[in-house]
C-alpha cells in the first residue's frame, strides 16, 4: 500500500456498498436508448462532430449504422479510426469535443447526441467474432514502441496492420498506461483497460515486454540500432512539485499515486482513507482525485485551485460531477506551508488567497488554514527526464521539458518518433494519444516503404 | 368559436370527424366509447352476408419511421367477423342512444342485385343515416369478388350504386378504392350510378416490410404473408391528391366529398376540406392513440378557423381547388431562389451535400477558420426547387424567396418553347 499513508484509518463501508459507489457514473445505454439517441443524429456532412474529433471518427456514418442495426458496422468505422474507441467513449471529454460541436448543441436545438455513449454501445455490443482488421503481408520490418499506454498502442496496432513486428516495452506490470493506472475507477470499470489491450492484440505482431524502463534497463541507442524504428509514448511520469517544506511528509501525496493504488487495489475496504483531504489542482485528474475520495467515505473534501473557476482546466462537466459528489471547490488560494501535527503528519494546509493584480496573479496578504489528514497534489504532470539519458536519447530536440516533434510525430532523430503527453503537440488526451500513435504508424510505414522501394 | 357542424350529403353531424370503417368501429362498445370522445359520426365496420367473414392472425404490421414512429399500417383484417343479426341490433341501439351523432352503414355483399335488395332494408331499419359501399377492400374479399373487384370496375360501381338507390332511401356514400390508374374514372361511374357522395381513399395495396431471419413479408400468418391494406400518414398525400382529381374534376364537380387517408390532426383535416372534403374519416391515427384524439382535432380546427374568420367548414371548404390544376397551366415565368437565414442555420451541411451530389450545385461550403463551415445560396444557379428546404432540419432556417424577374404569366400552353404552343 501507500506507506506515506499507512497512519490513516480505512472506509468504514463494506465492500459492496464501496463497489458500487465505483461503477459507471455514466450507465452504459441499452437497445432502445441507443436506438433512441441514433435518430436524434441529423448526419451532417462534413460534420462539425467530425472536425472535433481528435482521432478523425467518422461519427455521423458510426451513428446511422447504429440506427440501421448494423452495431458491427459501427464499431469496425470506430475502431478504424481509434482502436481505443471502447475506451475514448469512457474517458473522452466529449463536452468539449464532438458534443460540443454537435449541430444539437446549438442553442436552438435541445441537447448534443450522446456520441460517446452511442460510441460505447456501439464497441460494446459488437462481439467480433475475430479480430476487425487484418494484418497486410509481413514485411519483415521490427518497430520498437516505448510505453504501452494510449499513443504506443495505438502506433503498435496500425504497425501490426501494416505487416511490421511491434516489440512494445513497458515499465509497469501491466500495459494500458493511463486506462489501467490513471483514470478514475467509475470512468473505466470492469478491468475495461485489459480486456481492451487483449481485443487490440488480437491482430497478432505485438510483443510486449514488461519491466523495460528507458534510461534504466533501456537505451534509446540500443533501440535504435535493433529496430527499423523506435515509437517513444512514455506520457508524463513525473508528478508537479509544489516546491514547499515537508513535502514527503506523511499524510501529503500525488494523486496519481493513490489513484494507480485505487486502481489496482482488489479490496477497497483496505485502501487509506483521508477524512477531511484537500486537493489541490484544477484539472480532470484534481476532481477524478476529490471525487473518488468522496466516494470512498470521506467526510470533507476540498479542492483549492490558485486561480477563478473560469481557468479551471477540468470542464464544466468535471466540475459538475465533483460537486454532485459533495466536493468544495475553492478558488483563489496557493498552497503556502504544509501544517504537521506532533507526529510530523499532516494535519493541514496553510493558504495565501490570491487575486489578479496588474495580470498578474499575486497573494492578497490574507491566508488561512484548512484542517486535513490527506493532501493530493495534482497540480499536473512532467516529462520523467530520467528516460532520456543514454548519449542518443540526450540529442532528442526538446520543446520546453517535452519532446519536440513535427506534423508527421517525427522526432529530430531520423527513425524516432513520439507521440501522446511526452511531446509538445496538441492537448493531454487519450484521444489524441491514439491519434498520435496512429499518425506515426502511418509516417514511420510510409518511410520503411519507401525505403524498400528505394532498396 | 366557430361551428364545426355539417351536413354533408343529407346526413347532418356536430362535427366532420368521423370514424372510418375499419377495426375500431366494429361494435357497439368501441363506437359508444368514439361518440363519448366526441367523434361526429362513425362508419360501422362493413356489414356482408351471414355467415360472417372469418379473419387470421396477426393482421397488422407497419412501416416505421427513424424512431419507430408510425408510418403506415398495413393490415389484412377482413369485413365483420360477427353475425349480421348482432351488428344490426348494436347499430339499431347505438343510434337510438346518440341521435345527433352521424351513423352510416358500410356494406359489402356479392355483387349480384338480390344481395342488395335482401340486405338493404334491414339497414335502413335500424335507423342509420347513411350507407357506405365498401368497394374498396384490396385483401381477401376482391378474392371473392368483392371489395376491390367491384372498385376497380367502373361498370359494376355504377350497377351496384344504382341498385342501392333503388332499394334503399339513405344517402349512398360510395367509397373507391385507391387501387386503381385513375380515380375519376370509379368517381364519375358512381355519380352515374346516383352516389349521394364519395369516400376515398380506402386503403392501398401493400407489403411493409420483410422478416429477413425467416424471410416472410409482414405481417405474417404462420410462416407466410399476403398483401394488405396501407393507411396511416404515409398515404395521406395519395389520398389528398384522388380527392382533388375529383373535385376539380367537371364531371364529378358538387359530389360530395369525404376525405380519407392518413389524418391524424386538425390541421390534415383542413387540408383534405379545402380540396373538396365536406368531412373527414380517420382510423390509422386513433388506432394508434385512441378515441381521444379527437379533441385536439376539434379544438384546433375551430381555433385556427377563428383566425382566419372562418365562421363555418363551407366557408373554406373547396378552397383550394381552384388552385390545383394541370401542369400545362403552371406559370413558366415564375421563380423562386432559396435564402438561407445565418443566424438560424445550424451547420448540418445537409442543404449543401443534397444539392451538390443531387440537384444543382446551388449551395456553398466555405470553410471557417474553426473548421466548421458557413453554406451560402448561388443565387444563379439555384432552380428552386425546394430540396435544400427539405432537407433542412430547422423549419423556417431556408425560404423559398419569390424572384422579381418581372417576366409575365406564361404556361406552357403559350410557351414558344412548346412546339404544339397556342399561338395567339
């Protein structure tokens, strides 16, 4: 368990009230609601749903298959386009992606179609009876993908499809990255990472080897040198620092931390639970963290963020969802010191409240202090430098911390490419991960391809 | 509130919504049940000779829409499945009990005078105010030379209508069948034959759909099908048309007119009258939303005949038949241009994709810097021919907009273009 939470007590519920404080917040749709939701879709042509999406789904052909019972259909238009489409239906923030542009999001219309939970029915109720795709004749090529979570997956399978053998390496035990170890428990029920990664491997070509952690047992030149070409999706290891004293002291934790805990946990009776907890942040994994908090027991939970709810990273959807679950929001307030009790455990956080000052955001003078045995930093995540230390890895150009790459996911090493949170490019979503493991799938086959046209 | 009430070929009612004949006037119970709702009249499900027909199951299936909204339905449900004797008494009874309620007879029996002769009195016994000749019934009876058979003869609708008249004082409504090429033609036999008035349309030959498992067409009987009749909303622009082809028709213009085909609301009434009808019979929709349907419809026919300062159904009815006419007499030199309103658009791009793959390319996509995209009318090249307007899911977003091209009244009759035009 986590030892710098091994001082607090356990939930008082049972198991199974706990289990189902943690099933799908949002139910699956059944037969007639997902038919009823299909014909609200007006099948737009060059869809705004369409343009939204990150991964390029062809949303309003996906939904007319569902509406002419055609559910294989659907899933097979979704998957070609986003083999994680079974979990990018879960964990999508579709509010402010397809279902914000939905032409039913305008005000004079009623409500956007429910595209992710059509999306869900859809991969959900397909039951291939082998796997959709078929790989194309081996071309005797070798890819090596770095991380198996959404973006070296996604590269892994279209490389598979595209005849070329994929050794993934992975650090954890088990692969999925953020859909196994990172999103909320009630987002991605029911061991849904797993049992995705077993359909996806299901075209065959896909080795995993588990326990390879670049920059430890695993250099970028030896990859380099063995494979055709190297796929880097290492995502962001590194958990933000708030830079205060007492930091790792006990009781004081990153969310991801306890949420891979929660995630992994068989019993949740067992798991530490803060029962007054402060969480600081404001983006999806913040209210993920608060929230699951509250569902575990806890009595008070409060989520401070620096700045207005209007910068807040997490939607308005998120920020629904964590105050139906009882968490405080509270603005305008920086952590200041972190409070100890004789013990040296946390017992609380002292705050400087903030204000905009000449745009600029400064402390109003005042603070104050909130009581807690739990605080959960998500105050975002960092690239892990660790993993790029051997002498080729150190040459990788670098935009900010993050890997620099171009349209084509072209790192500026010929033969490396990267995709998903470790690079610059677009925003932190799985979505965009699958996109981006895609896309270099494509680039790094249409480079070995030309290669052996060339050869 | 304007007055809903009518005479229509002698048989006076409080109002022109009536039950069709059809399953839900088919005994006293249902039809007490349609007089307490407030139906104006009822045509009791057709009346044959003893023995009484025998029917199968099932009978209906239907034809649904993207969110199984009805349609249409078919059915393959046959005349009356009870003794004459029983339906006599009910009809002597209901009449009795609702005398201001309009109640006509339907009829079918072999076509052969005696038949007629035999049952005709025995309905005018019972009080009715009318009968209705079932010639129409497209599964089972034509079969055995009825229904259908008769309609789809000019020959024999006039016969049979005569001898209707002949033994028989009650108004003769006689109802044609849709089932044909051209409906003025049963029209005009009936008017020769004396027809106090018709009825139409009955219902239309037809298959829904097919089980694609069992590879049978619906419904199904057993492991197997047979064709039925189509009603509901899908036939109403069928029907609309049939009444108009009579009523603008010189040789049946004044017969009477009750409209049939797929209303379900007030507004598919008003329709049907100001292209002729003098009432209006409904079945598909009750049959979907029972008797109490009717309410709306009556409420909504007198409200919207208040705002246009109609006092009375003759004030409006027939009124749009002077407008109907060939398509030889249509203004060549008229134009239309469709106008999309951008603050209503929603961006669907169904208006844009319809004319470019299937008309005339007349409608813009020009991309936004967001990448959603804006769609604008090319006005030169637009026909207006209505379809981006249809497509439109937003009512009112496209207007079809009259183009002043101050070019005079031209029909094709006088169009130079015409090679066979009418020289002046």
């Amino acid at each position: 368990m986590i030892k710098t939470l091994n001082h607090l007590p356990h939930p008082r519920d049972n198991a199974a009230v706990l289990a189902g404080h943690f099933t799908d917040l949002a139910p699956p749709l059944n037969a007639r609601q997902a038919e009823l939701e299909a014909s609200r879709c007006l099948y737009c042509y060059d869809a705004p749903c369409v343009n939204a999406c990150p991964s390029e789904i062809d949303i309003p052909s996906f939904i007319r298959n569902i509406q002419q019972e055609n559910v294989q259909g659907a899933a097979q238009k979704i998957l070609s386009a986003n083999i994680l489409g079974g979990s990018c239906a879960r964990v999508c923030p579709t509010e402010i992606l397809c279902q914000q542009a939905c032409v039913r999001n305008n005000a004079h219309e009623c409500a956007p179609v429910l595209i992710g939970q059509l999306q869900r029915y859809a991969v959900d109720h397909a039951q291939f009876s082998e796997h959709p795709f078929q790989r194309a004749a081996a071309t005797g090529k070798r890819i090596a993908v770095v991380g198996a979570g959404p973006a070296g997956l996604s590269c892994a399978h279209r490389s598979a499809m595209h005849g070329h053998e994929v050794v993934i390496f992975e650090a954890r035990e088990k692969a999925g990255g953020l859909n196994e170890y990172g999103i909320a428990k009630y987002k991605l029920v029911d061991d849904y990472a797993q049992q995705e990664l077993d359909f996806l491997l299901g075209i065959g070509g896909i080795e995993i080897r588990h326990g390879q952690k670049l920059g430890d047992n695993l250099s970028l030149s030896e990859l380099h040198q063995q494979f055709d070409a190297v796929f880097l999706g290492l995502g962001l290891a590194a958990s933000k620092q708030l830079g205060l004293a007492d930091e790792d002291a006990p009781g004081l934790l990153a969310a991801t931390d306890y949420i891979r805990e929660l995630r992994q946990a068989d019993d949740l009776t067992q798991l530490p639970l803060a029962d007054r907890c402060i969480v600081l942040g404001a983006g999806n994994t913040a209210i993920d963290m608060a929230v699951q908090m509250a569902r575990l027991g806890a009595r008070d939970v409060n989520l401070v963020y620096r700045r207005g709810l209007d910068e807040m990273g997490a939607t308005h959807h998120e920020q629904d969802i964590a105050k139906a679950n009882q968490v405080r929001l509270l603005t305008w307030a920086q952590p200041e010191q972190v409070l100890l009790d004789a013990n040296g455990q946390v017992r609380g956080m002292r705050f400087a409240r903030t204000h905009m000052l000449d745009g600029r955001l400064q402390p109003t003078g005042e603070t104050f202090e909130l009581a807690a045995d739990g605080i959960f930093k998500a105050i975002g995540q960092a690239f892990d430098s660790g993993a790029l230390a051997d002498p080729l890895a150190r040459e990788l150009k670098r935009q900010g911390d993050r890997i620099a790459v171009d349209e084509h996911l072209r790192t500026s090493i010929p033969g490396v490419y990267a995709g998903g949170d470790c690079t610059s490019l677009d925003q932190d979503l799985t979505v965009q991960a699958v996109q981006h493991g895609k896309r270099a799938a494509e680039a790094i086959n249409a480079q070995l391809m030309l290669n052996v046209e060339a050869a | 509130m304007a007055d809903l009430s009518i005479v229509f070929a002698g048989i006076k009612a409080p109002n022109p919504f009536w039950l069709a004949s059809a399953p839900p006037t088919d005994k006293a119970y249902n039809v007490v049940r349609a007089f307490e709702a407030g139906w104006g009249g009822v045509v009791w499900k057709t009346l044959g000779e003893d023995p009484a027909a025998v029917n199968v199951s099932s009978r209906y299936s239907a034809h649904y829409g993207a969110n199984r909204e009805v349609l249409g339905i078919n059915n393959i449900e046959l005349i009356t499945d009870r003794s004459l004797e029983i339906n006599l008494r009910e009809i002597t009874q209901v009449k009795k009990d609702w005398p201001d309620r309009a109640l006509i007879v339907s009829l079918m029996v072999p076509c052969v005078e005696e038949s007629w002769k035999h049952i005709l009195p025995l309905v005018e016994a019972t009080g009715a105010d009318g009968i209705e000749l079932n010639f129409g019934c497209p599964h089972g009876m034509p079969e055995r030379g009825m229904g259908a058979a008769v309609g789809q003869v000019p020959e024999y609708v006039e016969q049979v209508t005569r001898w209707c008249k002949t033994y028989c004082s009650l108004p003769v409504i006689v109802k044609l069948t849709p089932n044909i090429t051209d409906i003025r033609v049963a029209a005009r036999a009936a008017h020769r034959g004396g027809a106090d008035a018709v009825s139409l349309i009955n219902t239309i030959n037809s298959i829904t759909s097919v089980d694609l498992e069992r590879m049978v067409a619906l419904p199904t009987v057993g492991n197997q099908s047979t064709h039925g009749g189509y009603c509901g909303s899908a036939v109403k622009p069928i029907a609309l048309n049939m009444c108009a082809e009579i009523a603008r028709d010189p040789q049946t213009q004044g017969l009477p007119i009750c409209g049939i085909g797929g209303i379900g609301s007030w507004r598919d009434a008003a329709e049907f009258i100001a292209l002729g009808s003098g009432a209006v019979q409904v079945c598909t929709a009750a049959m979907l939303h029972g008797f109490r349907i009717v309410e709306e419809m009556k409420d909504g026919l007198s409200r919207w005949m208040d705002s246009q300062g109609y006092a009375n159904l003759s004030q409006f009815s027939g009124r749009a038949v002077g407008n109907t006419t060939d398509w030889k007499y249509l203004d060549i030199n008229y134009q239309v241009i469709a106008k999309i309103d951008q603050h209503a658009c929603i961006g669907c791009g169904r208006c844009h994709i319809a004319c470019e793959d299937t008309s005339h390319q007349a409608i813009a996509s020009l991309k936004n810097p967001d990448g959603t995209h804006a769609y604008e009318v090319i006005d030169e090249e637009c026909v207006g021919c209505n379809l981006c307007q249809i497509t439109c899911p937003v009512a009112d977003c496209i207007e079809m907009v009259p183009l002043e091209n101050g070019k005079p009244f031209l029909d094709w009759n006088h169009d130079p273009r015409n090679p066979f035009h009418v020289v002046l």
